[in-house]
C-alpha cells in the first residue's frame, strides 16, 4: 500500500489480522526494504498487529533529494503512524532502522512500547562515518552495484560468504534496487549518528541484539550501549554478522519472541487482576 506521510509517498504492508492486539513496526536497514522482515512477519502475525515499511528512498518509497538526518526519519515514523492511526507500537529495527528506534525512545518515547535494536550502534566514531562516506563516493562512481560485494563481505561472516546461501541474492537484489539517492540520504544521516549520550534517557524495556561476529556493531559496543538504559538487556547472536535476522533466524526469534512474549503474560496477569 501507499502512504503520503511528511511530504513523500511510502510503500508500506499492515499485517492486521490480530484485532486487538498491540502493533509492532518492523524497520530495515541501509540498502535494504521491508522484505528483510518476511520471516519475522511469518513469525508473528496473529499475535501482533504488524506494520512495515520502506524507508525513505528504499524499495518502493520515493527517493527525494538528501542529505537525510535522524529527525528527519523520525518524523517519516510519526507521520505513518498517525496516517494509519497507529496509537503506540512495539518498536523492531536494524541497524539504521534500530538507530531510529534509539531516537524514538528517547524523543517520543509514549509512542513505543518496547524498543528492540538490532545490529545498531548508538554512535558514529570517525573511522564509522568515513566508511559511509566510502560508500557514497563508490556508489557515485559505479553505481549501487558497485558496492553490492563489498557490503556482502562486510555485513556477513566468511563461512557465510563461502557457502553463498539463497538469502544473499535476495540481499544482494534488496541493495541494487536501492535507489542512489536514498542511498546517499541515509548514508548522511549514519554520518551524524550521535544517540550515545542520551541513551540513559530510555526508560522503555530494551533489548539490544547483534551478531557475535558484526564488525560494524560488535557485542562490546552493543553491551556498553546496554549497559546505559536501565534493565536493558544485551544478546549476541552466535553465528552472525550484521544481519543476524537472516544469518541466524532461530536465535533471533528465539530471542525476539521471548522478549514480546513479557508483554504478552503482564497483559494477562492485568487483565486477570481487574
């Protein structure tokens, strides 16, 4: 479905056959589109009212002219949200989708019920905002296919990149799809990343998830940022790079289920006690 919100059209899915039931939004990462969450979506549907989308300038949204900035992408979230009436939401990101989330938090923290961040670094230290700026320059060079590989080889493990399972092409197809300008957009807004400082002000259940094997979110980073919202919690997926949802999905849901499955038993013992 199509959605104008903050002034462009977003293509986005509602999952909404479990009436009642509270929502949770599912966001990609850098050159990826709501298709990375298939599974997950197959996971959970009938338990959650679901809801995702592409960002602004992935998939099948439209690519306006950057540099983009985390508000910015903050505000495309607000604004899908009440064009669909979406009250509150359970929050699931990676990477630059779970930097959304750390914004949200903290900002407009009424509007999320929980906060999963996966793969996602609070900050963006000299040598992580160079490496965004390389992508923007390779890609201008030598368009998105330019850079499919060396995205290959950094988001996922060697054994990984070795045996080339099914699940690469599609991220491979999900990067050379992007549009350049969405690209760039984001890869400006990933160069200002700068959440850390504020992250003491989430006071929402937090799990912050990652690959054990992620070189551009590694656990002790990941932890540290755990380490600074009360009763956060900290997972590392064994196996996995930077998109563990997809390098290793049992884990993950494993995880991911447990964490939403708290809510689920505080919603019954309530219900009970009135």
């Amino acid at each position: 479905m199509k959605v104008f919100a903050n002034g462009i059209n977003f293509h986005c899915e509602v999952e909404d056959s479990a009436t009642g039931r509270p929502w949770i939004t599912l966001s990609h990462a850098l050159a990826n589109n709501l298709s990375l969450w298939d599974d997950v979506v197959d996971a959970l549907k009938g338990r959650f009212r679901i809801f995702r989308y592409d960002q602004r300038g992935h998939g099948k949204t439209e690519a306006v002219p950057g540099p983009y900035s985390f508000p910015m992408l903050m505000d495309d979230v607000l604004a899908l949200w009440n064009s669909l009436g979406i009250p509150r939401s359970h929050w699931v990101g990676l990477s630059i989708g779970g930097m959304i989330g750390y914004g949200l938090g903290i900002s407009h923290p009424s509007k999320l019920i929980s906060l999963v961040a996966c793969d996602s670094r609070p900050d963006a230290p000299p040598d992580y905002a160079a490496y965004f700026q390389s992508r923007i320059d390779k890609a201008r060079e030598k368009g998105m296919e330019g850079v499919v590989e060396s995205t290959i080889e950094r988001w996922f493990t060697p054994q990984t990149v070795t045996e080339n399972p099914p699940y690469l092409d599609k991220v491979r197809r999900m990067i050379r799809s992007t549009d350049p300008v969405g690209h760039e957009g984001c890869c400006e807004a990933l160069k200002t990343l700068s959440f850390g400082p504020r992250l003491s002000e989430i006071r929402l259940p937090t799990m912050i998830i990652g690959g054990a094997k992620d070189k551009g979110a590694p656990p002790d980073i990941l932890a540290d940022a755990a380490a600074k919202i009360v009763d956060a919690r900290h997972r590392a997926v064994p196996d996995a790079g930077h998109i563990c949802v997809l390098e290793n999905p049992l884990f993950f849901l494993s995880e991911l289920q447990q964490f939403l499955s708290e809510f689920e038993s505080d919603a019954r013992s309530k219900a009970a006690r009135q």
